[in-house]
C-alpha cells in the first residue's frame, strides 16, 4: 500500500509504502487506532532519514486538517508511539524534532537525500532504532554486532556500521584508511543515507556482477549521490495457452492458403511489441 504525499512548507515528501504485516505488529497492538493513523501520516512528513519536525500543534494541522479535535488528542498519539520506541522526540535549540525508528525496515528508498534536519543529540543510541528484539531488521542486527569489540568511539562504531554493509570482495580492503577519510568527512550523520544507497547498489547487475568499486573510491567520490536505482528485471515470456496455440496454427494455415499475414497476427503484433515469426515468401509478398 502506498501513502501519497502533500505539500509540507516548500517541499513535497515523497510516496512512502506501507507493508502488509504493518496491522499485526505487536507494537501497534499496543497503541490505540488514532495512534497506528498518526504513525503512518509521520512517514508522509518524514524526510528520507526518517526525520520531520516535531511541533504538535503543527502536526495536528498537518496530518488531520478536517478533525478539529486532533490539536487537543495528538501529543497522546505521539506519547504512545514514543512509549512503544515507535518515534523518538527530541528537542534542539528550542525547535522540536521527530525520528521515526527503524526507518529502514519501513521504507525503500531509492534516492535518498540527505537530511537537513540534525539527528537525535545521542545519535549513535538512536541510530541503533531501538525496538523490541522480536522486530529488529537486518539494518538493525548489523549496528548491534558493531557495537560488541573494542571500546570504539562513536564515529568509528558509525563507520563500522558502513564497513558491514559493504560486500564482501577482493576490493573490500583499506579499512584503516577509509575509517580516517570516513571521521575526517564527518559522515556520521549520512550514514541511514550511505546504507540505503548500499543496499539500493547491492540490487544492479554492475554490483551482482562482481563490478564493485573498492570503499575509499566510493567514500572519495561521495557515491551515494549518484542516484543508482535497482536494474529493472526483464520478464520472462509467458507460455502460450492451447487457445493460443490452437488461434495461431488457424492463422499459419490461412496464410499458407493465401501467401498473406492474417490480419489477427498483425494486430497482436502490434499490441505486443513483438515481431512475428513469418516465413521469406510471405516477406518477399508484404516488400512489394
């Protein structure tokens, strides 16, 4: 299911989708109905880190423009969501923020851009999008290995997270390296960006063909600003049904009686794309 978006200041968020299993969560179990709305009218605020901002007033006009109550009932909503470690609030310089958790199992983003709202201030806790054990996604489970070692300081756990997500190949090496360019560019609070791209690169035929870049050139060149989007998977043609089959030898017939191309041949050419399969004579015939 997707949610459109509507217009939030100067810019449009973008469509964001909903999965099926979405209803039998045990979190939104435990939320009320306008809870389980509210959390999925964020994600069309939400930019593509999962960020938007957090005024409650603000979201009330927003998200339910024709329900006069939500002003008095919307921080209730919020409270719940953030109970359930659905959203995270957090406040900076006075103005108040949202962080949506787990982004990256609610959404595929195909683009991203990279946010332009500052992170949560304890950025590596929320990173981790805490959740309960039962629905931590795949995102989730590389950041919790990364945490277990040796003591590291924040943007190296950030870069690890980075490094993990990376394909294991020949020009997987450097880690030493791109670990300095990854604090010296400060890319810690792109990181949700620089995994979706990953996992985005991981689904072309360059990537799954071997041709992977080595991580300094990707780092280097700021890859993840290319806006690489998944190969389209050729379908495969279907097999023809006896009907088919049987129409089709109705018409070779016809043809071979009249040295022409049935006119049902032609048509289904035209509706499909495909050329059709006739013989030289009848070639040399449709020349003249």
């Amino acid at each position: 299911m997707q949610v459109k978006p509507f217009f939030y200041g100067k810019s449009m968020a973008r469509i964001r989708t909903i999965k099926p299993e979405f209803p039998q969560s045990e979190s939104m179990g435990r939320v009320s109905r306008e809870s389980r709305l509210c959390f999925i009218l964020l994600f069309t605020l939400a930019d593509d880190a999962g960020r938007l901002r957090g005024n409650s007033r603000m979201l009330a006009s927003l998200l339910f423009p024709y329900d006069d109550d939500a002003k008095k009932h919307i921080e209730s909503w919020l409270t719940e969501l953030e109970r359930e470690k659905c959203i995270c609030r957090y406040t900076i310089d006075d103005d108040q923020y949202i962080q949506i958790n787990q982004w990256l199992k609610h959404q595929k983003i195909d683009k991203p851009t990279a946010s332009k709202i500052p992170p949560p201030p304890d950025s590596a806790e929320s990173s981790r999008m805490l959740a309960n054990p039962r629905e931590l996604s795949s995102e989730d489970s590389i950041k919790e290995r990364s945490k277990e070692g040796n003591g590291m300081d924040g943007a190296k756990t950030r870069f690890n997270d980075f490094w993990n997500a990376w394909p294991k190949s020949e020009r997987k090496q450097d880690k030493a390296k791109c670990s300095e360019k990854w604090k010296a560019a400060k890319l810690d609070d792109l990181i949700d960006v620089i995994l979706a791209d990953i996992e985005t690169k991981k689904q072309t035929q360059k990537w799954q063909g071997g041709f992977i870049e080595t991580p300094e050139v990707y780092l280097n060149n700021r890859r993840w600003e290319d806006g690489v989007t998944p190969d389209e998977r050729k379908s495969q043609p279907q097999p023809k049904s006896f009907a088919q089959q049987e129409r089709e030898a109705g018409w070779a017939r016809w043809e071979e009686q009249t040295n022409r191309v049935h006119p049902d041949r032609i048509k289904a050419q035209q509706q499909s794309g495909h050329i059709i399969d006739v013989n030289t004579e009848i070639l040399e015939i449709l020349q003249k």
